[in-house]
C-alpha cells in the first residue's frame, strides 16, 4: 500500500479510482479543469463529454457564488446589530447570577469580583424600511439594511477563537475538515479555470494588540484533495508569488517547462497515484493560465470613478478591506465560485470603544458598497453576502468600566450576523435575545444551521452531501441534526 | 547366477504386474467424483501434493546416474541408478494412492483431474516397466526411463494447473514464448471487459473494483450485460480457477451464467442474496474452513460483494443490461456500473460526493416552449449520447455547458468564463442546436457580439443572460426584446447607449437589468424606470448618502 504524503487522515486509497473520483467527485468544475489541462498540454480541445446530468446541486440553486465577510476575533453583537436598550440604566450593576447560569466562564473573566454590565455606548436606530436596528457605528451598512437578513441569535458551543473558528469554517471544533469554501469548490466546482474557485483575501486592520492569528487550514481542503483549498492571494506587491515568468523566459518557453515538469508529475501519478500530484499538476496548469487572468482582475484601470465613491478611496489602497470588497465583487463579476475576505482584530478583551469604532470605520463602506454594487450589476441575485464572525461577547465588562471605557470577554450564546443575497428575504430581523443580549429567547442558529442554510441557497441538501472519511459520511454540518434558517429565505 | 538372474527379472515382473492390479482396483475403487469422502481418507489424500515430489525427484536422478556414469565412467554411479528407480517407483506407487484418496474424498471432478489421475497411473506404469526391463536389457534402460521422466513430468504440470490454476506457468511469460509454450488465451467472456478485472488484480495489491484507468480497456456500451460486464469477470477472477469445465471442486461450476442458477443446489437463489450459498460462502470470516476463495488473495473487497448482492437481489438475471439496471441500483451500484460503461473521464461526473441515493428522476417539463428539453433519463442511451455531441458542440465554441441541477426540467446554462475571448460570434453560432434547453448564458468577458444576441433571440427559455464587458451594442436591444423568457439581462461595461433605450423599454419581461459602465445617460435611465416600473435597473449612480 502506497503512503499518501500530508493526507494522513484520508481513508482514500491512493490509486486512480479514488483519485478520479475525488478529484471529480461531482464537481463540474474538476472536469473542466482536467478538460482545460488537455487543452492546454495537447494544444486540442478535449472530448470528453461530462455526464448530462451531475449529481450536484440537487436542486437549482439560488445563489451561483458567495462572498463571506468574515470578522475575524468575535465582533460584539452589542455594539452592531443586538439593541437593548434597557441596559443603559443597569450600567455598572452585577450581572444576575440567574442570567449566567451554569455557564463556565473563560479563564479570561471567571475570577474576576464582579461582573459589571456595561451598556453599549454607541447610540442605536431604526434604519430603512424593515426598521431594523444598526449602531451607529455602522452607517453605511445602516443605508443597505433593507437589503440584509440579521440574525441576532446565532450560538456555537466554542468558547475559544480557534475552536469557534475552525467550527464556523468547517463545522467542526477538530481540525481537518474540510472548510466550507472547499466544501463549494468540491462539490460545485470552478466556474472559470483561469482563476481559483475558492479565494482568500487578508486585508489589513487597525492595529490592535489581541488580534488572533489566521491560520490557513482555516480555509484548507481537509480531507478532500488540497486544489479545493482556498488560494490566498497576497495583499502587498504581487497578488501570487512567483506567478510572472523570471526574465529571460518567455511565454512559451513556460508551456515547454510546464509541459516536461507535467510528463515527469505524470509518471510519479501513474507509479504512486496519490491525488497530491494530480493536485499539484493542476495548480500548475491553474498557475500558467492565472498570469493573464490575475492581473486583469486586479487592476482598477477599468474601474469608473463611482465605484470609488462607492466604496471609498480607500479601495484604491490593495490590501485595504474596501479593496477586498471591491476585489471580490471583481471576482463575482469573472466566476469565482468562493471569495472570503478574513477581517481580523474584533477581539476587544479592553479598550472596546475606541477599537471596535476603529474596526467599523475600516470596514462598514466596503461592506455596504459591495451589496449596493452588486446589486446595481444584476449580480446580488445570484450572489449570496455572509458577515459573520465566529462568537459574540458578553454584556458585562471585562476589567475596569467606566463611562467611557470597557472591554468585553467572548460569548458563545448569542451573536449576531446577516445574509444578503441571493435567496434571502431582505430587510429581515431573525431570533431575539434576552436583554442582556446574553441568551436566546427565540429562534436559535446554531452554526451547522448557518451552514445547512448557505448550502441550501446553493441548491445543496446538507444532509446528502456527504464524502466518506476517517469511517465516517462526513458532512459539512455533522453528525448532529441541521436546520435550515427557513425565516431568512425569501 | 543365471538362475537368481532370471529369477529377479521374473520377480521383478511380478512385481510390477501386482503394482498394476492394485493400482487399477484403487483407481477404480476410489474416482474423483467431486464429493467429500471419508475424513481419514482426506487426511492421507492431502499428503498427496508433499509426496508427489519424491517420484519426480527420483525418477529425473535415473537417467542423470546412467548417462553420468557411462560418461565418466564411474560404474558405481550407474549402478546405483538402479537403486534409485527402485526408490522412485515405490514413492510413485504412493503418491498415485495419496492421489486417488485426495481425489476420491476432497471434492475434485473434472477432465483435468482425470487426465492427471490417468497420467499419473500411466508414469507409475511406466517407471515400473522401466524398473522391470532394466536387468534384462541394458541398452533400453535409458531411454524406458526417460520415457517414464517425461509421463512424470507432464503428471507432475497437469497437477501444477490444478493447484494454481491453467495459466499460471505461462501468464508472466512474454506472449510469444508463451504461445510457443502452446498456452492457452485466457477464457474471454462475450464482451472484453475481463480485462479489467485482470489488470486490476494484478496491479492493486488489495483487490479491488476494476480501476477504470488501470490499462487500457475497451468501452463496454452500455448496452451491455451486468453478467458480462460485471458479474462474470468477477467469478473469472476469483472462482473459475476451481470451478470451471476442466477443474470442478464440490462439483460446482462457476464459469457461465446456467451453472449458477440450476439444479436444486444452486449457489445462487434469485432475488434471495441471503439464500444465496456463493454470498454466504464469501462472507464468512477468512478464516473459516467454508470460506471462498480459498485463495484469499483473490477474495472480493466490500463494493464487488455488494454488486453481486444487488445482482442477486435484482434477479440475477443474465440479460440485465447496465442501463437498465442503472435506473434502479443503488448508488455504489450505480457508480461502479457507470465507471464500467465508459472509462474515461466522463466517470468523474457520475462520482459526485453524495453518499445518498439519487430520487429516479421522472422529468416533467415546464409547459411553456413547446421545444423544450424532452423528457429525458441521466442514464438513458440516447441521451447519453445526444448529450456526448452537444457537449462536443460546447467545447468546440470554447464554453462550458452545464445542467444547472439534477432535474433536467431546470435546464442548461452555458459559461464561457474560462473560454473568455476564444468564444467569438463565430464560435458561438455553433451552439444553435442547444437552443430548446438553454435558460442561462454568462458569456460575460468574451468576444461575443450584436450577431449572437440576434441568434439568442430565437432561443426560448433563456431566462438568464450576462453579456457584461462584450462588444455589444445598441443594436441588440431589439433582440433582447424578443427574448420573452428573459428576466435578468446583465450589460456593465459595455458601449451600449441611448438609442438602444427606447427599445429596451419593450423588455416588459425583464425583472433585473444592469447597466452599469454604458453609455447610457442619467435621461434615459429615468425614462427607462418610468417605462418598465417591474425591473430593478443598476446603473453607476450612487445613492445619495454616499455623495
């Protein structure tokens, strides 16, 4: 039995069989990715017909491509979009015991005196037709509300960010499941094989000394072949290293390079079969073809001056979160299956107020203007928009509270996120919190419910799209049961 | 010295004469008829292959002595020649008895074992003449003995093929000493998919289903039966060996359909695989004394018994063809039926990652254009094939054609992202035949022009259309007029302007259109809303909070 090198976990046996059918495994996309590699190295088009009919999306979907706006750290859902405003006369009183309950405590606050409730100091409006409630820090995203579906009682069981995290990109608190970017690129595939289907985008943030580090299995392919990985493109000097030919090589003395290195990857596919190679043979193929397409998709040349107004100069800035808005609607606009833009720095232990005006500055245009541009392109339709994060924060203060100053531990209860999009009602509020915005009283979402609900607008039944690893019909949501968020769907 | 001389050739005849008799009664008392006979009888037979050495052994030192001991010349060698003949001929004696008991009680039958039970009587014989005339007539004693070599020699192969079946010699040998060496072709079924089987069990240690790209192997149509595709090269691999024409063990052969489903003993109970003796046998633990192949190496993975299972259960019927059986096997099934039929690519599409059955589909189409999608089955024949010619239509225009879900009432869409400005006006022409089930085009990015949306015109479920960064013009507004399935019409960035507005204001079908970067002035914009109150119109205006 061959070893399969960085797939310890994969119960595939590592000949051509498994690797065809992984590599394929429904997705439309792998074959016209395979047929454009004969293409290419052949120099004529492939015959090869796909089936008529795939077995995936199970039904047609809503939304073709999806853009994840992912506030990384824990954004507090009481300074965005969770009202109560009933706090403000409970400023600085002891949070009931009766409220807590049985919850444990992170390490962080659990020994601390008391835990002091500490009302948001950011004023609160009814914006919009559907009247929904938007802190004041999020102005821009105020003026597009009517385009969202919030939901406010999002819960997971994590605690911590890399647990939360992990759980909320691949469905699981272990590592090694695949996240739910490669879960789409696996299934549904590329829509155009000049350019990844899944991309990864980690613009700047304010400075902040708690932001968590991302890690890139946080966007891996777990234990479906790593092409379904998410390519993170660089936000500083090229987009992807080494992707323009050296000096002195020209285009086609890269195809002959590309065309020796495949036949000599070829026989180490035929001899061992591990899907790596078959992997690594395409991002190649990917690479070659990526030298075009890349440097389209990032120029702004072409760009009108309204779309920085649109989404503010700052989206000239690469490496900007309004860039990566306007990046990824770039993308929509040429058939990335996935763009996720990681936000990281909403970790506000101390010194909340001033941080988390900070972090909404630098991300609630780009936000706004990406829903607002989609939708004047045609493309919000069949377009789904997520900001999420992966836990909330409590009511009470960790540290000192004064008037002006307080800081908030992370809170797995209950936080808030919205939809936008394709399939989603808008102008929806979903799920209610109690009014310390610390349990849920209505409607919970769980995170594998997020999860069941976003396949779903692709046209995926969760509970069927299943790959078979480790003994087990993995799943994006898991072994536990899954709903969808029926209330946010149009 | 004459007497004792002539008496020891007399004796030594008798001697040999007694040998026959008592041979020809246990030949005759004890046949190979396939049944298990006495224990101890099993238990002396199945000494048999470890005995049977020592004749071979001997009788080929006989003539090794002669010839040696006449050449260098060393009389003491040639003399103990004698001695060892002797030697071989009792251990021969043996071996024939061990044979006829292990033939007699452990469940052999078969033409080859009665051509090896008749050599084998007939080398004894002839060792024994050997032995007998040696004395007499010293000039025939070499070439009787080497006479007597050969008999053993071939005893000795046929009993090799018996062990470990008919081609095991020759299957490694390069072909054409193979067949100088007058091997057999292996046993072929009617159709060439045996092949696989081979290929695979020899080139993937655990066995497993045939990997489709293993060797090169000829398409089976679809047409084709389950028994010949899947079935049959299944038992070829494992179980023929023992049970076929030439060898059948426990009288049972499993080298053609008949064989498995008559007579009141049948190993397979149509419609009952729990009934069924070959899956019980199969399933036992490895270990188990009943369990088959007793060849373990050539035993069946998970997958390969749930095929013969679901055969079984469906019939087991020698005419299921793959197509039909495709509409209603489970999904594993389905899979491994669909990486027999064809062996390319085209496999990929059918493994999705969903573990679930697929519902049967039973298409029923949207009433409307009266030319759209014909009811159609994912495995059907014709379709297929219908389905192989568009998609070579698609490729050859550089675009992707794609079904936008399992049900084929939801349509196709066509993309050309990846094609990009290899999908020209003139390329795009040629996907005229996929008119009737089109509903969505993104040719967004391509060359495509005014001429295309004038052809698209025609199309009839075209309910979704990206023509973003094209060359198109004014001109083609009447054509998108007359797109009546047409509800989201995408144009950013293209040099699209104003005297194409007044026609688009007749677009009353349309619920989304995007104008962003065109020539279209603010003027004619707000007369467009004015003229189509339903659609949602884009353009590049921003909204007055961002101003």
């Amino acid at each position: 039995m061959t070893h399969v090198p960085q797939t310890p976990v994969a119960t595939v046996r590592p000949n051509r069989r498994d690797f065809l059918r992984t590599l394929g495994a429904g997705s439309l996309a792998a074959l016209g990715l395979l047929a454009a590699d004969e293409r290419t190295a052949s120099g004529k088009a492939s015959n090869v017909a796909p089936s008529p009919l795939p077995l995936l999306p199970h039904v047609a979907p809503k939304a073709k491509r999806i853009i994840l706006l992912t506030m990384a750290g824990g954004a507090s859902q009481l300074e965005t979009f969770d009202h109560k405003p009933g706090l403000a006369a409970r400023f600085d009183q002891d949070l009931p015991l009766s409220v807590i309950g049985t919850q444990r405590l992170t390490g962080m606050t659990s020994g601390q005196a008391r835990l002091p409730i500490a009302p948001s100091q950011f004023a609160f409006a009814q914006h919009g037709k559907s009247g929904t409630w938007v802190s004041e820090l999020l102005p821009h995203t105020a003026g597009v509300v009517d385009e969202l579906a919030v939901i406010r009682t999002m819960y997971t069981e994590a605690i911590n960010h890399d647990p939360a995290f992990t759980l909320f990109q691949t469905g699981n608190m272990v590592t090694g499941r695949p996240s739910l970017g490669a879960w789409l690129s696996y299934g549904l595939g590329s829509m155009n094989s000049n350019l990844p289907t899944y991309v990864v985008l980690r613009p700047a943030f304010p400075a902040n000394p708690n932001a968590q580090a991302l890690m890139s299995r946080l966007w891996g392919s777990g234990f479906l072949p790593s092409e379904h990985a998410g390519v993170s493109l660089r936000s500083n000097g090229a987009p992807v290293l080494y992707l323009d030919n050296a000096p002195g090589i020209d285009q086609s003395r890269r195809r002959l390079f590309l065309d020796v290195l495949g036949g000599l990857n070829q026989q180490t596919l035929d001899t061992f079969h591990d899907p790596e190679t078959a992997t690594r043979m395409a991002q190649y193929e990917m690479a070659f073809r990526m030298q075009s397409a890349v440097p389209e998709l990032t120029s702004l040349d072409n760009e009108p001056a309204s779309t920085f107004t649109l989404y503010g100069e700052e989206a000239r800035k690469r490496g900007s979160f309004a860039n990566s808005c306007l990046m990824a609607r770039r993308m929509c606009e040429r058939g990335v299956r996935v763009v996720q833009v990681f936000h990281r720095g909403w970790d506000q232990h101390s010194d909340l107020p001033k941080q988390i005006r900070a972090q909404c500055l630098d991300t609630d245009q780009g936000c706004a203007a990406l829903i607002h541009d989609l939708r004047q392109r045609g493309l919000l339709e069949d377009t789904l928009v997520v900001w999420a994060t992966e836990f909330g924060r409590t009511v009470y203060s960790q540290g000192g509270l004064s008037k002006t100053n307080y800081g908030r531990d992370h809170h797995p209860r209950c936080f808030s996120v919205w939809m936008a999009g394709a399939g989603i009602r808008p102008g929806t509020v979903y799920g209610e919190t109690d009014d310390y915005s610390y349990n849920i009283v209505r409607d919970p979402v769980h995170v594998r419910d997020f999860n069941a609900t976003i396949l779903h607008l692709l046209g995926i039944d969760h509970a069927r799209f299943t790959v078979r690893a480790q003994g087990l019909d993995q799943r994006l949501t898991g072994v536990e049961e899954a709903h969808v968020v029926r209330g946010v769907l149009a | 010295m004459t007497t004792n001389f002539k008496n020891m050739c007399c004796s030594r005849w008798i001697v040999v004469a007694m040998g026959i008799v008592l041979l020809s009664v246990a030949a005759w008392s004890l046949p190979p008829d396939g049944s298990a006979g006495p224990t101890w009888l099993r238990a002396i037979g199945r000494f048999h292959p470890l005995i049977v050495h020592m004749p071979i052994a001997f009788a080929l030192l006989v003539p090794v002595l002669d010839i040696l001991g006449r050449w260098r010349r060393r009389p003491e060698w040639s003399a103990s020649a004698d001695l060892v003949l002797g030697i071989a001929l009792m251990s021969a004696v043996m071996a024939v008895l061990m044979g006829l008991a292990l033939g007699h009680s452990d469940e052999h039958q078969g033409d080859t074992v009665q051509l090896h039970l008749w050599m084998g009587y007939a080398a004894t014989v002839a060792l024994g003449v050997a032995w007998a005339l040696r004395p007499q007539w010293p000039a025939l004693a070499v070439p009787s003995v080497v006479v007597a070599c050969a008999l053993v020699g071939f005893t000795g192969h046929i009993g090799g093929e018996l062990t470990h079946g008919s081609t095991y010699l020759t299957e490694n040998l390069p072909e054409p000493i193979a067949r100088l060496m007058g091997a057999k072709t292996p046993q072929r079924t009617s159709t060439s998919v045996e092949s696989t089987v081979h290929a695979t069990s020899t080139s993937i240690t655990s066995a497993s289903i045939p990997a489709p790209s293993v060797s090169p192997v000829a398409e089976v149509p679809a047409s084709a039966t389950v028994w010949d595709a899947v079935i049959a090269p299944l038992l070829n691999r494992s179980c023929v060996s023992c049970h076929s024409a030439t060898v059948h063990k426990g009288g049972l052969r499993l080298d053609a359909h008949t064989y498995l489903v008559t007579g009141s003993d049948a190993v397979v109970v149509a419609g009952n695989p729990e009934s069924s003796e070959l899956l019980r046998r199969v399933l036992l633990p490895i270990d188990d004394d009943e369990f088959m192949p007793q060849n373990h190496k050539k035993s069946w993975d998970e997958t390969e018994v749930s095929i013969v299972r679901w055969w079984i259960s469906a019939g087991a019927d020698a005419q299921l063809s793959i197509d039909r059986a495709a509409m209603d096997a489970p999904e594993n099934v389905k899979t491994f039926l669909r990486t027999q039929v064809s062996q390319s690519s085209s496999v990929i599409k059918n493994l999705a990652p969903v573990s679930a059955p697929t519902p049967i589909l039973t298409p029923k189409l949207a009433p409307a254009p009266t030319t759209m999608i014909e009811p159609v089955d994912p495995i059907d024949i014709s379709w297929q094939a219908r389905w192989s010619a568009l998609h070579a239509v698609a490729t050859e225009a550089h675009v992707e054609l794609l079904p936008v879900s399992t049900h084929p009432e939801d349509g196709l869409t066509i993309r050309a992202f990846s094609g990009g400005k290899n999908v020209t006006d003139a390329s795009f022409a040629r996907l005229m035949e996929l008119a009737p089930w089109v509903v969505d085009i993104d040719v967004a990015g391509t060359a495509v022009g005014d001429s295309t949306m004038a052809m698209l015109a025609t199309w009839p479920s075209l309910r979704r259309l990206d023509v973003s960064r094209t060359a198109i013009t004014h001109t083609s507004a009447a054509s998108f007029a007359r797109m009546r399935s047409l509800h989201c019409l995408l144009m950013n960035g293209t040099v699209f302007d104003d005297v194409g507005m007044e026609e688009l204001g007749h677009c009353s079908q349309l619920r989304t259109l995007a104008l962003c970067q065109t020539k279209v002035s603010t003027a004619a914009l707000q007369a467009l809303r004015v003229a189509l109150p339903q659609c949602g119109i884009g353009s590049d205006e921003i909204p007055n909070d961002k101003k």
